[in-house]
C-alpha cells in the first residue's frame, strides 16, 4: 500500500471584483487545508481570484495589476502546501481563463481554458483567448493534470492530459445551479473517466451572483466509475480527499430531494444578492397568494427574520381571507408586518383619469392602476428605509405578462422569477414540511390576482398543469409550435400562449434579475429580440 497523499478540495462563496477579499479567503482555506487537514495540496475554483462571471470587469485597466498582487500575495503567504488557484491571466495581448499551481512562491504549472462555452448564461469568447496546452504537475510522486470546467464536458483535454503523464484529474469549476446540473455533471465525468480510464476530482464554487448561483456539489469519480466524493450542496468549505494506489476516497454529503435542492438555490441567490449589493433588509407586498408567501418564506430564511418586512395593500377587491392569511404568515415568520391600503390612491388616479377616460368603459387600465399603486408604496418604502423590494413574480407569470409594469415587476430581485407555478405550490409545501409557516388555505385555494370581483388566473390563463408543460417546451426546449401540437397539446392553446410568450418580451426586458434555476432562464440566459417576425418557430 503506497503513502496516502492528503489533498482539499476549496469550496468557497468567493466575490465577482473582489480580488483582495478573495485571495483572503483562498489564504484562510489554505491554511486551513495545510494545519488542520494535513493536506499537501489544495484546489480552488475556476477564476477564484476575481469570481465567476467578472463579464466587462476583466477590460477594466486597472484589472491586470489588481490580479498581479493578489497572485503576489498568495506566492508570499501560501507556504507549505500546493495551491492550484483559478485566474484570469494577462499574456501575450490577450485574457486567459487559467489556472496556476503554486508551491512556496513558485510557479510550478500553469494551465489555460481550451473550451470556451458561449451559450446560455456564458459568454467567454468574448472576453478570453484559448488555451491549447495541459498542464500536469508531480505531487508527491502522483502525476496531477488539471483542466477548468467546461473542458470536462467535451472529449479532448482529458485525454490530452492523460497522455501528457496524468494519473489523476482535477477540474476547476465555476457551474452554475440548475434542477438538471448535478445529473449533467455527473454524466459528464463519467464520459471523461471512460475515455481517459483516470479518476477525477470535481471542485465547484458556492454563492449566488446576479442572475446565476452556485451551488458547489463539489465530487469526485474514480476511474472504474464509482463516485468516491461528494461535498454538501450550498455550504462553503475546505473537504478532504485521500488518493491512495490508484483511487480517491473521501466523505459522502447525504443527497437532497429536488424540492430541498431548490429552495435553498433561491435562498442562497437571495442571501448574497442582499447581502453583497449593501441593503438593510428586504421589503414584500404580501398578498395573502401562494407566490407572496414563498417569497417571504425564502427572504427570512435568507436574511432571517429582523431583515423582512412585509406589507399588505388591500385594494376594493380584496377578499378578508387574502389580508387574514398574510397576516398570520407574517407572524409565523416573526417579520415585521403593516397593512397600507391603496383605496385613496387608487380613487385618486380613477379621478385624475376620470375626463381622460370620459365615454370608456373600465377594463385592464383599472385593473393595473390597482397594480401600480401597489408599485409606488413598495418603492416609496424601498427609497426612505433602504430596503430592497423582492417581486414576486414566477415563471409561468413572466412567460406569458401576467404580470403588470411598474406595479407587481417594481423591484430589484425576483427570487421566484425562474420558478414555475406549479413548481411555487411544492416548494412552498416543502418549506411547510421544515417547519409551518404558510397557511394552507393558501396552498389550497384558486390563484388570483384579485383585480376585479371574484377572479382568478383561470380566468386568463390556462389551467397551470397545462400551461407549465406547454411553456417548458417552448421556452426551455425551444420547440416549434408544430411539434408542441404534435406532442398533443390543443393547437388554439398553444397558438395562444406562443403569443403571449412573444408579445412580453418587452416586459421581461424591464424585469428585476432573479436566479436561474431552469436551464432555459429569462435574462442573461434567453436572449430574444423584443420585435421580430417569428412564423411557426
């Protein structure tokens, strides 16, 4: 049996611009791994130094020098252990996306991106130059190769590392969260360690930033396909990892249900949004509905409860059970509650419009004036405490405009925004599982708006058991109106909601950001021109 070589594994919630605080915590986990681990060894994620994804922050002029100390920093003050760190790196007129390995102030290896994706929420070919080269280095008698991200997900830079002496692999990752990522990730890995007959080390970063959260799931596969490694999902920290004769072995994280895994996605974009944008708290129209409820839910076990306000602002149509269940959601949450109603200012606008309006008969104009005096008491609110207003708006409502401008979309995070309606009832009984907080008269009863007397989202929508499938093929899937019909959903339905789906882009353009959690996200992940001519596509 061959002396175990003791590695770490740097799971850490890093700052997208914050490089000094960043290497701080490389510095910390570091000596963390080396003092209380033992470990010779430790990797962190894909461009830890700056946070992932730094976008147009990277041409700042100001960058290249920022990143130089920080890596000057971590030759001077990480001794003792190898430090494999991700980077941005400055050479030869151009920007890698590249990965060091430093042992007492020495550059032992230096690795450079070969795949760089530019779909979906990524864009590094705007930013960064290929690399071309592996990189593999000797610790402690093992032969080490390192690729970065999206090089495991493609046959090529494995292998190459394999024949350039590798025994192992270590992939650097900043991956975002979706409800399929670990399955993919897992997929991937296994087509690597098949093509290379190495095992693998897979280490992912934690934290949400903007539009995008990370959820790190930090594992490791070894080389006959056995998973020999998985770290907690949503927690920072530096896990061990033992690579003895051939094979990595270390603790196995319990897995989480679906449900669990994507309430705490929301919970961790809306901790970090909050927290590292500076607001004091977070501010919620409280509507008595299921979406209101769930967002509230998320932002107290997010900020905890001193940190949430909510407001309920009752209009004519109001019905007394909406205002008796926001209330009592508030207190079970021991969140500072208040109840503003907009009758005066909506009369107030009715009056102005009134000569305006001579001759016309009320339609969805009133409906949204309800809506936007909500909007302006919120951010009111939001201007003179400070707090972030959270919308709470979900995907199925976003697809289709359901949704009003500068009313209920008046805000400046929307946590339920990639969360489909039917997806709002389950996670709001899973939060209910952990502990009771939203009332169930609110799980059970019809979804409203409550604009005008007695409606419902029925009303203009189809049923959401109908109309979250027919948008996640649409949408996420990107199928031709001809194959959703074909898949055997009603052609007049799916006419419909295709246009709906087009006409609110405009809308979806003027939205808060929110976490992607689909793999097909509104925002930075689906890019559609706001006018075009669209046919049967």
């Amino acid at each position: 049996m061959t002396r175990p070589l003791k590695l770490a594994l740097a799971q850490l919630n890093l700052w997208v611009g914050d490089v000094d605080g960043n290497v701080e915590r490389i510095v910390e986990a570091a000596g963390h791994a080396r003092d209380t681990l033992g470990a010779s060894l430790i990797a962190c994620t894909e461009l830890a130094l700056i946070g992932y994804p730094p976008d147009d922050l990277l041409l700042r002029s100001g960058m290249p020098a920022q990143i130089e100390a920080g890596l000057a920093r971590l030759r001077r003050e990480v001794r003792g252990i190898t430090l494999v760190v991700g980077t941005p790196e400055y050479a030869d007129g151009a920007i890698y996306n590249a990965a060091l390995v430093l042992r007492d102030g020495e550059v032992l290896g230096r690795y450079r991106k070969q795949h760089l994706p530019n779909y979906g929420v990524f864009d590094e070919q705007r930013h960064y130059r290929a690399g071309h080269m592996p990189c593999v280095f000797e610790q402690e008698g093992c032969r080490i190769g390192i690729t970065i991200c999206e090089d495991i997900w493609v046959a090529g830079p494995a292998a190459q590392a394999r024949q350039a002496g590798a025994e192992l692999l270590i992939n650097l990752n900043a991956s975002p969260f979706d409800i399929d990522k670990a399955a993919n990730r897992r997929r991937a890995l296994d087509s690597r360690v098949v093509e290379t007959g190495l095992s693998i080390a897979y280490v992912n970063c934690v934290g949400g930033q903007d539009e995008v959260v990370f959820d790190g799931g930090s594992f490791a596969v070894n080389a006959d396909g056995e998973e020999a490694f998985r770290a907690p999902t949503f927690e920072a920290g530096v896990f061990p990892l033992i690579w003895q004769d051939g094979r990595l072995q270390g603790a196995m994280a319990t897995p989480k249900t679906a449900d669990a895994l994507l309430y705490d996605a929301l919970v961790q974009a809306t901790r970090d949004y909050v927290g590292r944008n500076g607001f004091p708290g977070a501010l919620i129209g409280l509507s008595g509905g299921i979406d209101s409820a769930l967002v509230a839910a998320i932002a107290v076990d997010a900020l905890g409860p001193d940190r949430v306000w909510g407001v309920s602002m009752p209009s004519r149509y109001t019905a007394s059970m909406s205002n008796d269940d926001a209330r009592i959601e508030a207190e079970a949450l021991g969140i500072r509650y208040d109840c503003i109603a907009i009758e005066p200012a909506f009369s107030a606008f009715n009056a102005l419009l009134a000569p305006a309006f001579a001759g016309r008969e009320p339609d969805l104009t009133e409906e949204n004036l309800q809506s936007r005096s909500r909007g302006v008491l919120l951010m009111a609110l939001s201007n003179k405490f400070g707090h972030v207003v959270l919308t709470t708006g979900n995907k199925s409502e976003m697809a289709v405009g359901y949704a009003t401008l500068y009313g209920d979309m008046c805000g400046g995070f929307a946590p339920i925004k990639d969360v489909y309606k039917t997806r709002v009832f389950a996670l709001a009984r899973y939060r209910n599982s952990l502990s009771p907080v939203i009332p169930e008269r609110v799980l059970t009863r019809p979804p409203s708006a409550e604009l005008r007397p007695d409606q419902t989202d029925a009303d203009s929508l189809p049923p959401y058991e109908v109309l979250d499938p027919l948008l996640t093929a649409y949408v996420e899937a990107q199928r031709s109106i001809s194959e959703i019909i074909a898949m055997g959903f009603d052609e007049p339905t799916v006419r419909r909601v295709a246009g709906l789906v087009r006409r609110s882009e405009y809308k979806r353009r003027q939205a808060p950001p929110g976490p992607k959690v689909t793999r097909c996200a509104f925002g930075r992940e689906r890019r559609y021109p706001i006018t075009a001519v669209y046919g049967d596509v």
